[in-house]
C-alpha cells in the first residue's frame, strides 16, 4: 500500500510554514505565564539570527513581574499627561525614525486600511478621541501580556544592525508560535526611551529599538480576530530572466 505520509522535507516545510503565517500582532493576552526556561530557549533559538560579520548587535530585557508593572504605570501616567497637556510631547521622542516623515501612496493607503479596520472591528469611530488614546494605551500595558521585552542597540553600531535586528525579532516571533506563545511587535513605546532605558538598566549608550508582549493569545476577545492583510507575490517581485 502506498504511504500518503509526506516525506521529512515536506513535513519541516509545513511545519515552518504554519509558524510563519500563524504569527500575528496579538492584542489581547491571557494571564498564563511563561517560565523562564521557554523564554531562554526560544531567545537562544532567535539568536542564529544572521547579522553581518556575526556582530549579534540584540540587547534583551525581559519585564515580568513587579518590573513590568511598574514601567506600565511609568508610561501610562506619562502617555496620560501627554494627552493632557500636547505641549509635553516633546520631552518624548523617538531615537530613530521609524516611519517616513511624510507618507505617500501605497504605504499610507495600508497604514490607513490597518488603522481603520482595526478601530471598527472594535467599535471606534473617528472622532472618538477617549476611546482612540484607550486602545493606543493598551500598547503600553503589554496588551495585559505577562512578559514584556525590551530591545537595545548600541549606539556606536551602523544601520545595517537595524536590519540584523528584524531578523533576529522575526526568530523571536516564529520561535514563540512553534511553543505555543503569540507576540506583538511594538514600536509604540520608542518615544518614552528616556522612561524605559533607566527603568530597565541600559547602560547611556544604548539605544531603545522597540518593545514587544509575548504570551498566550486570549482566543475569547474579538481583537484577536483582526488580521492584516498582505499584496500578492506578483505585486511586489520582478522576474528577471
């Protein structure tokens, strides 16, 4: 009788596979926690990352516990009194620019598609202000994830380490689904650098690349249902014979 059991390869493929495009930026975070020993692992997994003359350029803080909460309050507080008085805003700036400074089509035609499909899958209209800096603020609470990590880089280090760097996030993120966890990449905590780098003991110079929540994905609230869609394979190749 004739096996219909895929081979080794086809089996390793689909199992990549399902981890890659199983990921996705969860919003919402059960209280389960996740032991130290799984973190080490996948992070030691993520850190074969390439990067370019093997300089590995991450630095990783992980937030769990009584560290955790207390930088959520820091930053909601300074996020809140930012809302209150816009002037305060410039106290808190990004490092580097992580979006352009002026967006152009198609980039702000997705960037919008994102923000707004994901505003009325949750009920929020355009001119709900209260609600709008609500669901902004969840960024800042981990999305109620129990672990958060924090991402430095070295100041003295090029811009291709930004690049290493998204490789080494993206091992993080498909590690996590092949143990069951879900993340949610955040660059919305960039801005409050000068909060978070002395919260978490990074040395001066060092520089906030981003944040993230890892955990596992609460199935039972509709945000996670949100899901982002993505141009074809003919829209952004060329062939080249």
């Amino acid at each position: 009788m004739t096996s219909t059991r895929p081979d080794a390869a086809n089996l390793s493929a689909a199992l990549v596979d399902a981890a890659i495009t199983s990921r996705m930026s969860a919003r919402a975070f059960t209280q389960a926690p996740v032991s130290r020993q799984t973190l080490s692992d996948l992070l030691q997994v993520a850190s074969r990352a390439p990067s370019g003359t093997n300089t590995q350029p991450w630095r990783v803080y992980v937030l769990q516990g009584e560290s955790r909460a207390a930088l959520v309050e820091k930053v909601c507080a300074a996020h809140d009194a930012v809302r209150a008085n816009p002037v305060l805003a410039h106290e808190y700036r990004e490092e580097y620019d992580y979006y352009p400074e002026k967006w152009v089509s198609p980039y702000i035609d997705r960037r919008r598609e994102n923000g707004w499909g994901l505003y009325n899958l949750l009920g929020i209209g355009k001119g709900d202000k209260d609600k709008m800096h609500l669901q902004h603020q969840r960024n800042y609470r981990f999305f109620d994830a129990p672990v958060g990590l924090m991402f430095t880089l070295d100041r003295v280090m090029g811009r291709g380490s930004l690049l290493d760097y998204g490789m080494f996030l993206q091992n993080i993120m498909v590690a996590a689904r092949a143990r069951g966890l879900h993340t949610c990449p955040q660059a919305a905590w960039n801005p409050f650098a000068k909060i978070i780098l002395p919260h978490i003991g990074a040395g001066a110079d060092e520089m906030l690349v981003c944040g993230m929540a890892l955990g596992y994905v609460d199935e039972d609230d509709m945000v996670n249902a949100f899901r982002t869609p993505r141009v074809p394979v003919a829209e952004f190749t060329h062939w080249l014979e």
